[in-house]
C-alpha cells in the first residue's frame, strides 16, 4: 500500500512540474496534424507536449489505463511528434487486448493497434519492418477469420518484397504459417506455397550462412521445412513443375541442388529425370554424404545396383552420425543380399549397422534372411536345414533387443521353423534337442539343435 502511495505521489509530482513549465510557454494556436509540424503551434503544441510527457509517466510505472487518455490526445493532434509514441501505442494496446473480456470493446481495440501501425508507417516510413509487425498482431488475434488471416498475409508478403533479404525470423515464420492456412483453405494454389517456400528458404539461407548459430533462424528452418511437406503442396508433379524451369539456371547452385534432391528424395520423387540430374549436378559440384546417398537411391530406383552400392560406401565413409552410418550400412546390406545375391557380405554389412546401433533389430532380421539365402553353402541337406536355426536365433535376437520388429521378427520364426529337421534326421545324425551345434561355412554360428 505504502509502494503504491507513493508511486502515485510520484506520478503527480512529475506531471505537476511538466503543466508549470508549459504553461510559462508563449501561446498561439495550430495542431501538428493540421499543419504538418511535429508538436503544432501556439497553445496547441504546448497542449501536444503537455499530453506527451504526461502519458509518458504513467507508462513509466505501467499505468496504461491512467496514460492512455494522454496518450489519444497526442496521437490524434500531433501525430509526427515522436516515434516512441507508436512505440508505447502498440505497448498499452497489446496489453489492453489482453485484458478486455468483451468482444465488441476488443474488436475496437485491435482496430486501433492497427491504425498505430498505419499512422507510424505515414509519417516514419520503415514500410517494410512496420507492415511484418502490423501483419504478426492481426494474426495474433484474428487467426480464427480467414479474411484477417488473408489481409496479414498481405502484409508479410509485401513486407518481404520490401525487406527481401533482410527481412526477420518471426515474419518469415508467420509468413509461411499464414501460406500453409490459406492454401488449407483453398485460398492459395500448390504453386503460391512451392514459390513462396523458395522465397522464406532463401532469405533463411542467407541468414543462416552469415550466422550459422542463429538460434531463431535454425527453429524457423526447421518449423518451414516440416510445415512444407506436411501441407500437402508438395507433390512430384508441383515439386517438379515448379523446379524444372529452373534447372538449368541453377545446376551450379548447390542450395537449388540440394533442395531438389532433399524434397524430391522425400516425397519419393527419385524415378524422375530431374532427380537424376540435380543429383549427379550435386555431387559433382560438392561430393557430400547427402549427394552420395542421393545418388545412391537413385540408382537403387533404376536397378543400377552395383552403382548404388558404390555410392552407398561413399556416403558411409563421408558419414560422421553413428546412427546414419548404421541406416546405410544396412539399406546396403538389403541390396547386397536380396539384389546382389551376395548373402555372406550382406551379414557384415549388417554386423556394421550394429556397430554403430547395437540395439536395432532390422539387422538382425538382415542376418538372418542372409542365412536363409545362403542354405547353398552345403551340399548335404541336413547342413542346410540347420541354418534355419541360425536364423531363427537372429529373429528371435532381433525382436528381443528392438520391439518394434516383433512382428517381422515372428512371421519369420513362424516360417522358417517349418523347415527345421525332423526328430528321426537329428537323431540320425545323433543329435537331440538342446545339443549345442556349430553351423559351417562362412555363416559359421553357435547354435542350439530342434527338431521339426
């Protein structure tokens, strides 16, 4: 109570001091809005800084409610007096929509906050920077009307026409939240959203490449990145119909490149001519570990698969993320068994993916399959029926470290157990079941005899 007293005497001291020294002031009358000066005239701009310095108390202790009345006379009368009038305006006004319950009075609050943007950008310029802050608070409290969300996008696109490259994080962010909610609407084409996109991810690029720790920019990225492919724009034929043009402008551009070749390869585009040669362009231009998994994807997809698998070990030797390294090792272990027909180097391939991610089932079930495929070891049909345990056992390995293959896991244990010996062949060749047996060749595996 004491604090609150004397904040109050405070306040009245300070407005006491600033009314006696203007009203020593010479006197004559003429607004600044009705003469183009920045205070006005006379007893007029004695009355503009009167109700400056007074509102500019109040917003000094955050009495919003007390200043604003000193506040409206300024804004109305001499609208060229000072940019921290704006400043302070959309301050009080964003707290003041906040606060009112009822909607008619919040609906005259926000049209003001509006009319403060537009006043400022009339006598101070900044079009660019004033019309993406405008555009944020509309969509603040107006994302539930599609026409407010279409007059903010408005906004932010000329905005960004203005700014370009300087524009700033939290506009571009809104600007594509606003593109994604109108072409969900049907207010925008797949086209709009695809050159918009390319429009945000430039400006992004640029942000990120003079700033690689811009922590805003990195968040932005990946919100733009995500929402673009969630929206259902991109398709192989828009992705496609909106990149192509431009290819042959940009087959030197690594950051063209790398966005065909990342969204193509997403949306499983790789069949198309246009992924071929962005990424072939790609890895020419920068042979990375994405330009050489690009390509081997796409060779994978035209049954090239000696040339997949060469570019698999380039992208497995660039790759410095363990869990990466263990994706590649295995998608080329896939190959080498089911397209290769080389089972024995597919199993190492696959033992390599566990070095890097021990507790993974899928190769396990690698193994396993590769030890199916490679019955042909032996000549003796019992030898070969024992590597159905071996491979069973890895089936059973996989879904006991990785749960999420339980159910691959089983159907082949189902499977394969069919093809165990009999009871009467283990005990011919005078084994039981539970005996310890050592499976040849170069599956070379300890196991344990069942008998169908």
């Amino acid at each position: 109570m004491i604090n609150i007293l004397k904040m109050e005497k405070l306040i009245r001291q300070a407005i006491t001091g600033t009314v006696l020294i203007l009203v020593t002031m010479t006197v004559w009358g003429q607004k600044g809005v009705e003469d183009g000066s920045k205070y006005g005239h006379g007893e007029d701009s004695l009355r503009c800084l009167k109700n400056l310095s007074l509102y500019r108390e109040y917003v000094k202790y955050n009495n919003f409610k007390d200043g604003i009345i000193y506040w409206r006379m300024a804004f109305s009368e001499c609208p060229a007096s000072s940019q921290n009038m704006y400043i302070d305006g959309v301050k009080m006004f964003n707290q003041l929509i906040v606060q009112e319950k009822d909607p008619v009075k919040q609906d005259a609050l926000i049209d003001t906050l509006m009319l403060i943007y537009d006043q400022r950008i009339r006598y101070f310029d900044q079009k660019g920077s004033i019309l993406g802050r405008k555009a944020i608070d509309l969509l603040r409290y107006r994302n539930d009307d599609i026409n407010r969300v279409e007059e903010g996008y408005g906004y932010l696109a000329e905005s960004i026409k203005l700014l370009k490259n300087k524009s700033s994080m939290p506009v571009v962010a809104t600007f594509m939240t606003a593109t994604y909610t109108l072409y969900q609407q049907g207010r925008l084409s797949d086209m709009t959203v695809i050159d918009n996109y390319a429009i945000a991810s430039e400006i992004i690029d640029i942000t990120l490449a003079n700033n690689p720790d811009d922590e805003d920019a990195i968040k932005v990225k990946d919100h733009v990145d995500l929402n673009f492919i969630a929206s259902g724009a991109a398709t192989c034929q828009s992705l496609i119909k909106f990149f192509n043009p431009q290819f042959e402008k940009n087959k030197d551009n690594v950051n063209y490149l790398k966005k065909v070749v990342t969204f193509l390869g997403t949306l499983d585009c790789e069949q198309d001519i246009l992924y071929e040669r962005a990424a072939e362009a790609l890895y020419k231009l920068e042979p990375s570990v994405q330009s050489a998994f690009s390509l081997a994807k796409l060779f994978v997809t035209k049954d090239q698969f000696v040339k997949a698998s060469g570019y698999y070990l380039e992208a497995i030797k660039k790759e410095t993320d363990p869990d990466k390294k263990a994706d590649y090792y295995y998608q080329l272990g896939v190959i080498t068994n089911s397209k290769l027909n080389d089972p024995q180097t597919a199993k190492n391939y696959a033992l390599e993916a566990l070095n890097h991610r021990p507790n993974w089932g899928e190769p396990y079930i690698l193994i396993g399959d590769a030890y199916v495929l490679g019955k042909n070891c032996f000549d003796d049909d019992f030898e070969k029926a024992t590597i159905y345990w071996a491979a069973v056992d890895k089936f059973v390995k996989a879904k006991t470290v990785d749960t999420t293959v339980t159910e691959k896991a089983n159907e082949r244990i189902e499977t394969y157990s069919m093809y165990f010996p009999d009871a009467e062949t283990t005990f011919f060749y005078s084994l039981k079941n539970g005996d310890p047996y050592t499976v040849g060749c170069w599956i070379n595996e300890k196991t344990t005899v069942r008998s169908r």
